[in-house]
C-alpha cells in the first residue's frame, strides 16, 4: 500500500535488523523500498538489498558530502544503472551546510561530482535523485546548465527530504521534478514544511522515511525504518484533507511513474 522511496538499508544499523524491520514493513502495509547509494564502495552491498528481495530497488550515486571516496565518471554510473534492479542515478546534488573554513568556491568538486551524475542520468535514461542543502540556488542553476528541464519523454526525478522554500519547490515542478516528503513533515517546528506540502499537487509528491534518519513522530529520535513511512502518509493526508488510502495510491503510483514499470508490484514478483 505504502512505499518508501528513499531509505538506506545498507547502513549497518538496518542491515543487522532486516529480518525484524521486513516483518515491520509488512505489518504497516509498506509493500516496497528504494535503497539508495552513497557511494561506489557501497553499491554491492545496496545492490545485493535490492538482488535478494523482491520488492526493494536500488539506486547508484556517490553522496555530495562524501569526500575521500572513489569518484564516479560517466561511464561508471551508466554501466552500474544498466544493472537488474537499479532504477535511479543519486543520490547527488549538493550540500554545502557543513563549508566549516571552506568558501561556496572551494566545492567546485562537489558542483562537478553532480553534473557527472546527470550526465550519466541523461545517457542511462535514469531519473535523478536530488540531495540539496544549503544549496538550492546553484542546485537549480546547474540543473538549468544541464538542460534538464528541457528532457522530452520522461520525469527528470525527484528533490528527497524536501525542506526548502515554496520557490525552490515551484522550480523543482518547473523542471519536472517530483517531491518527496520525509519524517520531518510530521515535527512540530515544521510549519513551513507543511506548507510547502499543502501546494505541491499530490500527483508530484512522495513519500520516504530516509532511514536511518529523521524518524517521524511519535518516534523521533529513534531509529528510522521504512515501516514508519505511513506516518509520514498520514500527515501528509492530513495537509491535503484526503483520505489515507487516497495519499497512498497517489504517491505509489508516483513512484512507478518516476521509476518505470519494473517497481511495480507484479513486476517485482516476476523478476
């Protein structure tokens, strides 16, 4: 019923738990998960996730604020996203809260990094997945740069964890882009956030846990998993003033309209 787009099952604390957070899933009526990379030196390990079990997915894509890992190129990520199973480029983008003594200059590798992503985006006919902090203007910019907003035939992809301004989400939607709304949507400092949610049309929302990340209330601070991605769906139901059950055919249909048909359930079953 419910689907987790964006959650990191391949870190350690919820690859040891699998078994138990799978059983959770299946309780909650969460039916399927993306599980995205962070880095190349990752990529098996996300990529046995999505192998091994039939309703999760993976992506490929090396973090923006990971540095001291192996840099992809192009031919990289188009060679590993031909792969069963992997169904996005990301996630990628730029982050630039943590500049500590560094300038908005200094991470011109970060802006390069994310221009091979889409490169390879453009040539895999993948959707991106976008990570932006602090860094919306250049996000933007570069997205522009790239042409991406002039793609024909598909979705472009989505902006994860959707925290920024009612203009950053206007853009996004200019460009084509879904939008997805985490645990964040359900804290009490949020105002804003729900705001946003109210005026992004529910047929270019979904919904994610980012988990291990940003537990949704009432378990924040807890450990995040895809089962608590139905809060999320409930708070967002509450925003929009539908149902439940309205919130969860609408954004899982968008995740197979952003991801293709190889997400969807009978599909899965089939593989």
């Amino acid at each position: 019923m419910f689907v987790d787009s964006h959650c990191h099952l391949s870190f350690p604390e919820l690859r040891a738990e699998l078994p138990a957070i799978r059983a959770a899933m299946e309780r909650e009526r969460v039916d399927r998960a993306l599980c995205i990379c962070t880095t190349l030196e990752e990529f098996d390990t996300v990529h046995a996730l999505a192998l091994a079990h039939d309703n999760f997915w993976c992506s490929v894509g090396v973090h923006p604020d990971n540095e001291d890992v192996r840099e992809p190129c192009v031919d990289d990520l188009v060679a590993l996203a031909a792969l069963p199973r992997v169904v996005a480029i990301g996630e990628t983008g730029l982050d630039y809260y943590r500049l500590g003594e560094r300038s908005v200059a200094d991470m011109a590798w970060q802006r390069e990094r994310f221009r091979t992503h889409i490169r390879a985006a453009r040539e895999s006919q993948k959707p991106l997945v976008i990570h932006t902090r602090s860094a919306s203007e250049d996000t933007l910019a570069i997205l522009r740069e790239e042409g991406v907003g002039a793609w024909h035939g598909a979705l472009p992809g989505v902006f994860h964890c959707f925290t920024e301004t009612r203009a950053v989400a206007h853009a996004a939607l200019e460009l084509g882009f879904m939008i997805s709304f985490s645990g964040i949507l359900t804290f009490k400092n949020a105002v804003e956030l729900r705001e946003v949610a109210r005026e992004v049309p529910l047929d270019r929302c979904l919904i994610e846990t980012d988990s291990p990340y940003l537990a949704p209330a009432p378990h924040r601070g807890k450990t995040n998993n895809p089962s608590y991605v139905a809060l999320v769906a409930a708070q967002l139901a509450l925003i929009k003033g539908c149902s439940l059950e309205e919130v969860a055919r609408v954004t899982s249909r968008n995740f197979e309209r952003l991801f293709g048909p190889s997400v969807t359930i009978d599909a899965s079953t089939n593989s």
